[in-house]
C-alpha cells in the first residue's frame, strides 16, 4: 500500500511537462443523447472538432508525448478515429471489457504508461477548457503532493471545493451550493496514486478522500475556458461562447 506522505521526488522529469496522459473516455454520456446513441461522449463534436482531438492537442502543446484512452463504449469509434487521422502525439487505447468505473478505468490506463515512474496527467473526456498544464505542473511541483486537480470557476451552480491556507483541498462536495470553484475533471498525479485507485469503482468516491484526509490533494485554481459537457444544453453554450469570440 502507497504511504500518502509528501516529500515527493520527481527525478530528472523536466521543470515544465508531464510528459504523459490519461482521457477517460468510456461512459455512456446517457445525457447526451441522442448524440451518443452512435458516438461516445469524447467524439461528439464541439466547433466541429471532436471533444477528444481539442484535448490531444492541448495535451500536445504543453509538451505531452503518449495520451492513453481509456474506452468502453463504442470504443471502436474512437479507435476508428485515432488511427485514421494524423495526431500530434503517440495515441494508444485501452478497451474496458465491462464497465470499472471512472477510477477503475484511471487505473487500467495507467497500465499503458509508458513511463510508470513520472506524474502523469488525466481529464474527463467530456471536459472542453484551455489553461496553462505547463503551470499546473509547476504548482504540483512546488508543493510536492501525490496529486493536484484543477479548479475552475463554473458557468452553472453546481458544486463546490475548499481549500486551506496552503491551498490544498480540504472538501470536494459537488452537492454543496453556493460553488466558488469545483472539481474541473483535469489532475496531475504521482506515480504512487495508481496504487491508490480502485479496480473497480469511482476514485472521487475512493482515492480523493483519501488523498484530501491526509493532506495530499493540492487545488490549482483556473480562470480560463473550462465546461465539462454533460447535456445538449451544454454543447449549445460552448458552441455560442465559442462562436461569439471568433
């Protein structure tokens, strides 16, 4: 069993990337129907570009260099995708053979890693933001945690996460109203979490409280871009927003 202490040593990884990434790509996105009665949520389309490519890309520009997709339904949509189009980054999918859950899947796409002894970024496939990875890093860094999520500011009232003066999380509740900021879908993790993921279940359930009980769960607040989308409400407000700024 990982010990959850600090004093995390990071090598000889770079001061500025993570050099590796996880997508959890393999609900059902049940909300996004009908669109996802024939594509998985990360595929449906936001300014005409799959949610899963924005993310590859971004991913890319901050220096990242292998991205696991961790799929389930219509994993072979994905798959189909990923290798017909030209990527700027090494892609490899991961097919769940029933469903494990959000933190059973993390853990399943961790196996893939080509490097099992660096931090490794993930994110929600349904999450569509921009912010600086390069500085999210260095904040997990220079607080030498086992993990760091970010912390937008949402658009919707839903959900909510404290911190203390050090600015590691202290709650995550998303029941909790009135939010300041809430649990963006995007962490960078320490090798050592990977033992802390269950098999099979929901690490927000299992591995975060763990994390926040022993202080080593470090917030990087965000006030760029973000939506995480859910319904086709969502899809409407990011596709406006989007178009208004063009």
């Amino acid at each position: 069993m990982s010990q959850l202490t600090g004093g995390v040593d990071f090598g000889d990884v770079g001061l500025g990337a993570v050099r590796q990434a996880v997508v959890l790509a393999g609900g059902f996105g049940s909300r996004l129907r009908p669109l996802t009665q024939t594509l998985p949520k990360p595929m449906v389309e936001v300014h005409r570009t799959p949610i899963l490519r924005h993310q590859l890309d971004w991913f890319a520009e901050s220096g990242v260099e292998q991205v696991v997709v961790s799929a389930g339904y219509l994993a072979q949509v994905i798959s189909d995708y990923l290798t017909s189009h030209r990527l700027p980054l090494r892609t490899d999918v991961v097919v769940e053979e029933r469903p494990l859950g959000r933190g059973g899947g993390l853990k399943l796409a961790a196996t893939a890693l080509e490097r099992p002894d660096e931090p490794w970024l993930a994110v929600y496939g349904d999450i569509w933001t921009r912010f600086s990875l390069t500085g999210m890093f260095a904040h997990h860094r220079r607080h030498a945690a086992l993990a760091t999520v970010a912390l937008p500011r949402p658009w919707l009232p839903r959900g909510s996460a404290d911190c203390d003066e050090r600015g590691r999380v202290t709650a995550l509740d998303s029941r909790v109203p009135p939010p300041l900021r809430v649990n963006g879908g995007v962490y960078v993790f320490d090798p050592r979490v990977v033992e802390l993921l269950p098999d099979e279940g929901d690490h927000e359930q299992v591995t975060l409280p763990r994390l926040i009980q022993a202080r080593q769960l470090m917030g990087y607040p965000v006030d760029g871009p973000w939506r995480a989308i859910n319904t086709p409400h969502d899809l409407d407000d990011i596709e406006r927003e989007l178009v208004g700024h063009n």
